[in-house]
C-alpha cells in the first residue's frame, strides 16, 4: 500500500503537516518495504484557488492508496475519493507515528471533509 502523509519534513520524525492542499511535500510511504520518497507540493503553497484539486490530482497520478493529513476541505475530498484514495485524518503526530496508527487500525476513514473551503 501507498501512503501519502502530508508534511513539511523529510523523514518519519516529520509532524504532519495540517494542511492538505497547501502542504509544502507529501511523504510517500510504501508499506511492503518501509521505504519511502518525497513528493513536492511547492506549486500550490500560494495557489489563489484549486490548491487541494491540484495536490489530490497528483497524488492519484502517483497512485498512492490513502492519505494521511491534518484537515481535507470539500473538493480536496471529492477529488480523493473520485480517485478512490481513502482520507485519513490525524493531528498532533509524526508521521511514523501516523503510519504505525493505521496499521494498528487506530485511523479510521473520512466519509466527508472535516473542514469548509478555503479554511486556511
């Protein structure tokens, strides 16, 4: 399984970042290997609008299985779940110990977002 976990750091011990659209990178956790990349996010940090269309679009090109972030507002969502990426929400963790939740079942599936628009 793919996980993107949205963040501002480059490792495990990274806080999750609360933002979706505007996080600065996604970390991308493959969980057969525990191996793991960086997906830059810089182009939508200052997006006027779209900023979550744009981030959830790449993230299906990179065709991760679910993601893990802070806050997911309406179109981020819809566009997740159009490209059947489950959304996860967690705040105050890293994103090891985000991982480590989901896999123990602690994490469960969004069915909506759980922020409006624009919410920054």
């Amino acid at each position: 399984m793919k996980i993107a976990i949205t963040t501002a750091g480059n490792d495990l011990d990274a806080a999750i970042d609360t933002r979706f659209g505007r996080a600065p990178q996604f970390l991308i956790y493959h969980s057969k290997t525990g191996a793991f990349s960086i997906q830059e996010n810089t182009q939508n940090l200052n997006a006027a609008q779209g900023a979550g269309i744009q981030s959830a679009t790449t993230l299906a090109k990179a065709q991760v299985d679910c993601v893990i972030t802070g806050n997911c507002g309406p179109k981020a969502y819809a566009t997740l779940d159009a490209a059947g990426i489950k959304v996860y929400t967690c705040a105050d963790a890293t994103v090891g110990e985000a991982i480590e939740m989901l896999k123990r079942g602690d994490l469960k599936p969004a069915n909506e977002a759980n922020v409006e628009g624009h919410w920054m």
